[in-house]
C-alpha cells in the first residue's frame, strides 16, 4: 500500500531527474568536492525538492532526493535533508519567482570568497558576460558578489542573506570559505547564473594572478 503524500509524485520524479543529470554534471566538473554541496527545485508552493544530506552529489539517484515544506522540515521522507536546507526554503519562500537553487563548492568560488572575505564582496566590472544574469542589459554594471561570514548556524546565516535583498537585485552570494549559492527561475537559469559566477570568479583570480606584483 502506497503512502499519501502532499504533493504531485510524478512532478517529484520529473524533478528528480532533472537535477541529478545537472548535479552529474557539475560534479564532473570537479565543482562538489567530498559529498560537499546541495540541489533543490521548487516542487510546489509550499514544497521544494532537495538532496539529502551526506550523499556523494556525483553519483545521485532518485532516492537520494526528498521532500521539505518551506521551513524546511522532512515531508514523507525519513531522510534528513541538506544540513543547508533553510538557505533554500527562505528562498523559495520569499521570492515566488525563484524556482531551482544550487550550491557548489568550486575551487574558484572557494578561493575567490577567501580572498575577498574582508571586502565583503566580490565586484565584477566590465565582462560582457555580466549580462548571463537575469535583468542585467548591459556589461557597464558592476556586480557586487556578497560574501558571508560562514557559520554552522543556519537561521544566522539565512538572516544576513535577508538583508542582502535590501541592496538590490540578486542572483547568488559567496560564503566564506565554504562556496557559492546561485538561483533562477527554473535549473536553466539557475545553472547559466551558476556558470557566469564560476566563469567571472575565475577570470578575477587569474587577473590577480597575472597582475601580481606589477
Ligand atoms: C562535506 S561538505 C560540508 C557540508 C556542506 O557544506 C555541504 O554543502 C553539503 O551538505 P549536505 O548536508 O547538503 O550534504
Ligand atoms: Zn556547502
């Protein structure tokens, strides 16, 4: 006998699927290192799709993605979801047009938010490629990329993520240390604004790098 559950199975399983061939995808890229990183998809609206915690992110199957409601809280799962789950429901429950969060653990996302933890951003100024972000027309722009005090306390860090929403339009921010949140309307728009970061972040490094000393 099949347990009733609160939300569409099959849009579970269509969902499912999606992100484990991005999250193959991005772990083959060497961006989820050590079972490091989490994945959600808005389910419904008051439900998100997310990786359980722990599991090695490039090797994900079906049942290694559940359920939470927007606080965050396990639904028909005994799984534990992402130790970071409330970093994607304060998102979803906030900001309705936000449908798919991703998090990885890059080694340019790693660097980049240690070398610029005391600014406390990164800028990106003058790429053409600054327009990959939803809204942004133009390359004249800079985009300032928080970065975050790291923390193993979560409502904390979901507060300062709050308040960043104060300053203007968002796409992603850095947490120090640790790696870079990255959203969208959908996994397509999430993933080009998660490739744009990784992208700008590395070229910043290598102009770092290049300039080092002159
Ligand atoms: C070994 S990585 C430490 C936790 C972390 O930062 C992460 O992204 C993965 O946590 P999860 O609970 O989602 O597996
Ligand atoms: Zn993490």
């Amino acid at each position: 006998m099949s347990e009733t559950v609160p939300y569409d199975v099959h849009r579970l399983r269509e969902l499912a699927g999606e992100i484990i061939v991005n999250v193959r995808e991005l772990a083959a890229l060497g961006w989820t290192p050590a079972t490091s990183s989490n994945f959600s998809h808005r389910l419904d609206d008051a439900h998100a799709a997310i990786t359980v915690s722990g599991r090695d992110k490039g090797k994900l199957r079906e049942g290694d993605i559940m359920v939470v409601d927007m606080d965050g809280r396990a639904v028909g799962s005994d799984h534990r979801p992402s130790a970071e789950t409330l970093l994607h429901t304060q998102l979803y429950a906030r900001f309705p047009d936000i449908g798919c969060v991703l998090h990885t653990h890059s080694r340019a996302q790693t660097i980049a938010s240690r070398l610029f933890a005391g600014a406390g951003h990164v800028r990106l100024e003058g790429y053409e490629l600054l327009k990959a972000f939803r809204g942004n027309d133009t390359h004249e722009a800079a985009v300032d990329v928080p970065v975050l005090p790291n923390s193993q306390d979560m409502s904390t860090l979901a507060a300062q993520v709050d308040a960043l929403f104060d300053r203007g339009p968002l796409w992603g921010y850095l947490i120090d240390g640790h790696g870079l949140y990255a959203w969208g309307r959908d996994m397509a728009e999430a993933r080009r604004h998660l490739d744009a970061f990784e992208f700008l972040l590395d070229c910043e490094l290598e102009l770092r790098r290049l300039t080092a000393g002159h």
